[in-house]
C-alpha cells in the first residue's frame, strides 16, 4: 500500500491539504515540563487541558504523562511495551492501515518523542514542523472543546524496532569504549555541564558522551533546521557508529533523532532511561564541565 506520508516531517500546507484523508490521524503530544528550581525538582503535568482550549481540528490528545508511558517504570515517560503501547493508540483512533502527524506547542520535542515511539513499532508517522505555532501562523483554522468521538478501530500490531532503543548496559559499555559507538547528550548547554539545577539527584554528564543540544537543532520558530545547518551541527558527533542518544528523560534525544533521521543516518537510537535512570545509581559516574 503506499505509504500517505512523504518523510519524517511535514509542513502546515501539506498537513492541511490531507487533514480530511481517513487514513490520517493527527495527534497533539503537549506535556508540561518545567525547568527546574533545583536539583531533584522533576514536575511534570499533561498538557491535555490546553489541548481542549486550542488545537488542530480533528486532533486528539496523546498523554505521554499518562497512557502513552509506562507507569510501571523507575522513570518517567518510560515508553511502553509493545502491546500496551499499541492498546494506547486504539484509542486515540490510530489502528490498522492509519498513519500518522504528531505536533506540540513545546518546541516539537514532544511530538518527536511520540514520532519515535511509533517508529519503533512500525507505524508511518510524521512531526508537524513548527507544531501548532506554524499551523496558527499560516492562518489555518483551531478548534476548541475535549469532546472527542469514540475511534473504532482496529488496533496496529505492533513490529518492535529495538534496534532504536538502548538499554543502560549497553549505555554504559559505550562510554567505557567496551563497544564501538558514540553517546550524545541532548540536552542543553548548562544541562551537559552540570552548571544549572537538574531534575534528577545528581549533575552532569554520562562519561565519554558528546553534546548536541536538541534546542540547538530548530530555528527561532520552532522549525526545524535546514539540512545543510543540521549537518553543520552534527559534525561534533565524527564518523563513530551508532549513535547513542540520551537526554533527562528521552525527550530531548528523540527531537535530536528526528535531526540525525532527516540526515539519513540510520544507526540512532534512544536511551529511554536516560539521566533520572542513570544518575539513581551512585556508581554510575557522572563528569562535570563541557
């Protein structure tokens, strides 16, 4: 069947020409992340409420504080297994045969972090380039209101990807140089550094990572980078392979591998656990500086 999506990422005037084809679904990711006030200071809330007040017609709200994450996890927005992740989507009326356009009021690091979810299960999906910022700016129509109807679909089966996910062990091995690879932090300047208060217990940075900031890699707008820009930026990581990428909480990275995915590079995975897991653990070093 082909495929409705052209690529990784769309712009407002395609999302518009196809906003009524059956077989999209567009989903608005939204959470509330605030920066931290000091070290340990993790509050997080779903951003469904603003959702209601203003959104893409025909949009619903995926909860990645609520059903699309895994609230058996030691972390936050740990992704969920498989099946439960594919129940999730059901009902959010994404099934069988749909695809996909995810965007966000929050930079688009939301909705790339539902973007690589659903790639790691195989279903077509998209970022919307600018999120609701770029939709409202072109003059396109919002609606209100969290009335929704009931999807009846079937629900997708899942096709895991673990290749785009990596595990603590894994992490670990790289930055001993255990195992070819490259770990990349995404998170902002001071974050990498330690010279800022973290969400999590302890400051810093996994040893041997590099930093590629996830903010870093869109324009004022919330767009985006053009390729050439982004390649400019991902000439930090060198020719090492795979990349390896983590940030507090597995947000950031994934805006950081839609970037590397738009580069064509096909070897980036996420650390889903990334620093609130690693830094738990004493023993797992952390370095300061950048």
């Amino acid at each position: 069947m082909t495929t409705l999506l052209p690529g990784p990422l769309v712009d407002h005037t395609w999302l518009a020409t196809h906003l009524d084809d059956p077989r999209l679904v567009v989903l608005d990711a939204t959470a509330l992340l605030p920066s931290p006030c000091h070290d340990g200071d993790h509050r997080s809330a779903s951003g469904r409420a603003g959702w209601a007040e203003r959104h893409i017609p025909g949009s619903r709200h995926a909860d990645l504080t609520g059903d699309l994450s895994d609230p058996a996890a030691p972390y936050h927005f740990a992704v969920p297994a498989p099946d439960a992740l594919a129940a999730a989507l059901a009902r959010l009326g994404v099934g069988e045969g749909t695809e996909v356009v995810v965007y966000d009021t929050g930079g688009g690091i939301w909705a790339a972090r539902v973007w690589w979810m659903l790639r790691a299960i195989s279903v077509p999906a998209a970022v919307l380039d600018g999120g609701l910022a770029a939709w409202e700016s072109a003059g396109r129509p919002v609606a209100a209101g969290d009335r929704v109807a009931e999807p009846a679909v079937v629900p997708v089966t899942p096709v895991p990807r673990p290749e785009l996910w990596s595990g603590i062990e894994e992490v670990a091995a790289i930055g001993r140089g255990e195992r070819p690879g490259v770990l990349v932090c995404a998170l902002p300047a001071g974050g990498y550094a330690g010279s800022v208060p973290g969400r999590y217990s302890r400051r810093g940075h996994i040893p041997g990572s590099v930093s590629l900031p996830g903010r870093e890699l869109l324009d004022d707008a919330g767009r985006v980078l053009a390729v050439s820009e982004l390649a400019e930026k991902a000439r930090a990581l060198g020719d090492a392979s795979p990349v390896v990428l983590y940030c507090g909480g597995g947000i950031s990275a994934a805006g950081a591998a839609l970037a590397l995915t738009l580069l064509g590079r096909q070897d980036v995975s996420v650390y889903d656990g990334s620093l609130e897991e690693w830094s738990k653990d004493p023993a797992r070093p952390l370095e300061l500086g950048g």
